[in-house]
C-alpha cells in the first residue's frame, strides 16, 4: 500500500544538537502512519526517522543531503524507500560517521587513562 500524503515536509518528528541529544516525537510518526494509511508501517518509518537523527549525532547540525536518509524534507520516493528498508546512508556519510565514532572511541579512551 502505498502512503496517501505526498511527503513529510511539514512535519517535524525530530531534532538534534550535536553531538550528545537527539529527540524523536514518536507518537507524530504513529499519527502520521496513521493519516496515510499505513499504520502497520508505523514501527519501519520510526526506526528511520532514528537512524536519520542518529546521523545527526555523528555528522553534525549540517548533515542534511539532497538524497538519502538525510534528505531534509521526505517525499514520496524517500517514503516508499523506508518502508521497503531502502533508505540508506550514502557511503560518504557511513565513512564520516564512522570516523567520527573511532574518534569519540578514542576520546574515551584516552579519558579513562
């Protein structure tokens, strides 16, 4: 089934300040799930609207792309693609991210010494 509202744009399910809080309003993506008719969806799009305030944490305020799970306005194609399990990182934001979890590792680290 293929979700009624043609995108996300004005809704807001999330935020985070870099790099230690993130916040998700889970019960706006229920509801949204909800509006659109696909409310079985509502756990699929959830753990995106996460992973897309996760890669937040790990790439910054200015993480947002153009394609992708940091797209900063979901439309249709980005919704279709969570609830198929497509939508992704792209490789240069999981190679950033990446990086900056061995270094926050490191920091760590070196902090416990």
């Amino acid at each position: 089934m293929e979700p009624r509202g043609q995108n996300f744009e004005n809704e807001v399910f999330g935020f985070a300040n870099s790099p230690i809080l993130a916040s998700v309003y889970s019960e706006r993506v229920i509801q949204k799930a909800k509006r659109d008719g696909i409310e079985f969806q509502a756990p699929t799009l959830l753990g995106n609207v996460i992973a897309h305030e996760i890669g937040h944490l790990l790439l910054g305020k200015n993480g947002h792309a153009t394609t992708g799970i940091m797209r900063s306005k979901w439309q249709r194609d980005q919704i279709r693609a969570a609830l198929t399990g497509n939508l992704r990182f792209k490789d240069t934001e999981s190679t950033c991210m990446l990086a900056e979890l061995r270094k926050r590792s490191e920091t760590l680290t070196a902090l416990r010494k």
